[in-house]
C-alpha cells in the first residue's frame, strides 16, 4: 500500500502544471511546479508538503493528494505494525495448482 501510494504520487506529481502544446510536445518548463515536483519524491510527507506548495492554479490536486497521503500513512502504520509483530504470530502460504485448464497460485494463512 506504501509503495503503490508513493509511486503514484512521484509519477503523477512528474506532469504537475504540464501544458501541452503542438506536435504532441508538453511544456513542464513552470518554475512555480518546481518545489511541488521534488516534494512528491518524500514518502509519507510527500503528499502533505506538497498541498503546502500546491500553486493556485492547480485546484484538483488537494483531494488527491489527501488520498494519496492518508494512503502512504496507513500503509506506513501497516509495515510498523507487521515488522513489530514479527512472523510468528501468523503464516502465509502459497502453494501452485495446476489443473487441465490453468495454472495458478492458491494463498492461504493462519493468523
């Protein structure tokens, strides 16, 4: 959940305040996007700085940045969580199952 939360935040904040232009050209050249471009690259704080430095022009960013924030924060909490836990508290198990038609991962676990 960190991760996905934190990579689509870099990737989308990349194109932040883009315009394009002709022959399919886009101009990211704005130094205003600057310091919101570079905030993204910051797990878990990323998403917050960034609506602290989000220019005035770019009115649908806040409640994507929220989720994406609330998002890396839990799944922050969710790693602290499983690291202090450790592995004997539960187990996980994956198992491949190949029949006439598929092959295919079953997952199981006791927690």
């Amino acid at each position: 959940m960190l991760g996905v939360a934190w990579i689509s935040t870099m990737v989308a904040g990349v194109f932040a305040g883009c315009r394009a232009v002709p022959l399919a050209n886009l101009d990211c050249d704005r130094p205003e996007w600057t310091s919101f471009r570079w905030a993204g690259v910051a797990p878990v704080a990323g998403p917050w700085i960034q609506l602290a430095v989000l220019p005035s022009e770019g009115d649908t960013w806040p409640a994507y940045l929220i989720a994406t924030g609330l998002a890396q924060a839990t799944g922050l909490g969710l790693l602290i969580a499983a690291v202090a836990l450790g592995s004997e508290r539960g187990t996980v198990d994956v198992q491949p199952v190949v029949t006439r038609h598929a092959v295919m991962l079953r997952a199981g676990g006791r927690f």
